[in-house]
C-alpha cells in the first residue's frame, strides 16, 4: 500500500491538473493498493487538516481542465514559522497531519515560494517531491516549468489583436505581460508576438532610448509601436533607489502599474498617442497547451517513477528534455532570470527589437 499527499500552492496556472493527473495514473498503472489524499487550498488544508480521499474519477477528464481540483492559496514562506492568529505552530501542524494519514510522501506542486516551504517540510523529515509549476518560468534547476508555454500562448494572442488595432490608429500600445521579478514571459511573447520594445525586469530601461526607438519607428514611416512591458519592469532611474526608497514609491503608486507610468513617461517626451491593454489573470486561466500537457503528463510520471523507487527530498526538473532528479536542498530558494547577456536577447537585437538600454 502506498499513501501519497497531493497539494497545490501558490498562484494557479494551466496543468496542474494535468500534472497531478500523470502522477496517479504512473502510480496506480503500477500498483495494486494505492490511496492518495488532496489537500485543499494549498498549505492551508496541510496545516489545519482539511483533505480528501481522491478516487479515479477525480483525475478521469482532467487533463486539459485549467486550474487546480484541489483548490490553491498563498502561504508566505516568510510567515511559516510564526503561529496562527490562534497560536498554532504551522509546521508542526502539518507534521502532524501528514504523519496522521501515514503518508508515504507528499507531492507539492508550485513555484518559488511553495518549493521553499516544500524543502522546510523535507528538513523537518518528511518524504517531499516538489513538481515545478509557474507561468514565470524562473525555477532554478529546470529548463521548463508547466505553465509556463500556455501563458506565452495568451500573452501572444494579446499582443497579436494588439497589433491589427495598433497599425489601423497609428498608436503606441503598451501591452503588460505578467512577470514581476522576471521577464521570460514577457520576452518569449514579445518575440512570439513581434512587439518593437520588450521591457523586463532584468534590463533596466532609459526612457529616453524608448522614446528613441518609437521616433526611429515614425520616421521610418511605421505609424505605429508595441511595447510589450513586464509588471515588474524598472526604470534606470528607480533602480538605483535603495529597496526603501522604491518599495514607497511603489505604494504611492497605488493601482497604477509599469505600463500607466511609462505611458505618461511617453507622452511627457514627445506626446505620441498611447493605449494600454492588460491581459492580467486571463494569462494564468484556460486549458493548457498541448506542449504543457506532455510537459506535465511527463513530469507526473517521473513524479510516479521516483515514489515507486522511494526516492524522495528531490525536484522533477527537465534538462536537455531528460527528466531529471534535482535535490531539493541544492535550488530552494533560487531564482533563475534572464540575463542580459542571454543568447536570447542578442538575437533579439539583431533585428532591432529595443530593450530600453
């Protein structure tokens, strides 16, 4: 008998469901006695034991179902070593719950924050596999997360219909792609999408040499530009404020975003017509894209694979397309960005895309 925990934490994305999905189909292709139990709303149902005993049926259809059957929520790893509003220790309390139904080991999946807590949980001593999930793509220790291709799918369909209004107006459009430490979002549907100017957190931008190419543009005789701008995108200017300094800029920023404050930063430099368009949560929602189904299916069997073996305490990462086995301990914590000096981005200015720098 094997006894398997499934949680999903953090933000939501395409293919979790397909992820779990290729677990419990490895597993139960391969076992005779197994039973596996979903904790709802990610940490939370882990923490005040709020679970169920999933069957069959719960993974029968769900493979191009987006969101998650399990519900998900944002613990702060930050906060996971102060008690509850009632005093509760939490990571006892999920000690406790895990070791009440006898688990064999407890497959989490989620992004960054949600891995750390997950390595926390395989030092207390638990039996952890953590599969990689973020439509950010910036997990250390993998080529791919699942998610990730499904978001450039909607953000490129967004700066695609952007443009067919942009070239009618003769506009500047500004289109904000998700992504507030990292710009491979942002990046791989800008260039999907055929956007004039990527902006991305990792490459500070100088207005002027925005305001520079959108002029090269007119002149050119293109009427019109698309900006495609990561949420988490930075001047030069603001970023050589210390953390202080720009987290209160921030919040006298209140609901204005990125693309609201370069887009009035556009207009005070040489007044060109600008539209903004967010495509926000639409990003995260909706079924997954075929390569995210075989992504995910792949990972949830190698998942499968490693708790037949009892090989546990590791990430599922994908590397030279190889399903690999990644120590938890070792890429807990690590963000992986876009470089500046990235392949990617010198192909990208070789045909003249601006980065702002």
């Amino acid at each position: 008998m094997k006894r398997v925990g499934l949680l999903t934490s953090g933000g939501d994305c395409q293919a979790l469901n397909a992820t779990m999905r290729g677990v419990v189909k490895g597993l139960s292709s391969n076992l005779d006695e197994l039973e596996v139990y979903g904790f709802m709303n990610g940490y939370k149902g882990l923490i005040y034991g709020d679970y169920r005993l999933l069957g069959p049926k719960d993974f029968s259809g769900i493979l191009t179902k987006g969101g998650t059957i399990l519900g998900s929520s944002r613990q702060p790893f930050k906060l996971m070593r102060e008690p509850d509003e009632k005093g509760l220790n939490k990571v006892e309390a999920m000690k406790q719950n895990y070791y009440k139904l006898r688990l064999d080991c407890l497959v989490i999946l989620g992004g960054n924050g949600t891995q750390k807590t997950a390595n926390l949980l395989r030092e207390e001593g638990l039996n952890i596999i953590h599969l990689p999930k973020t439509i950010d793509n910036d997990i250390y220790g993998t080529d791919m997360t699942f998610g990730f291709y499904s978001a450039v799918n909607v953000a490129t369909d967004a700066i695609d219909r952007i443009h067919t209004t942009a070239a009618s107006h003769n506009r500047v459009f500004i289109v904000e792609v998700m992504g507030h430490k990292v710009g491979w979002l942002t990046l791989y549907a800008g260039l999907a999408g055929g956007a004039d100017i990527i902006l991305i957190p990792e490459i500070p931008y100088d207005i002027k040499k925005v305001v520079a190419a959108i002029d090269k543009r007119t002149k050119a005789g293109k009427g019109f530009t698309v900006i495609a701008v990561a949420e988490g995108a930075i001047s030069k200017k603001d970023a050589k404020m210390s953390k202080k300094e720009y987290a209160a800029k921030l919040q006298k920023r209140g609901n204005a975003s990125v693309a609201h404050e370069l887009a009035d930063e556009i207009k005070a430099a040489n007044g060109p017509e600008v539209r903004i368009t967010i495509p926000g949560h639409t990003q995260r929602g909706g079924s997954p894209c075929p390569y995210d189904r075989v992504l995910s299916t792949r990972i949830g069997l190698k998942c499968a694979d490693m708790i037949l073996h009892d090989e546990y305490g590791y990430m599922v990462g994908i590397v030279n397309d190889k399903m690999k086995k990644v120590p938890l301990g070792d890429v807990a914590g690590k963000l992986k960005t876009v470089s500046p000096k990235d392949q990617i981005i010198a192909e990208a200015k070789l045909m003249d895309i601006c980065f702002g720098d």
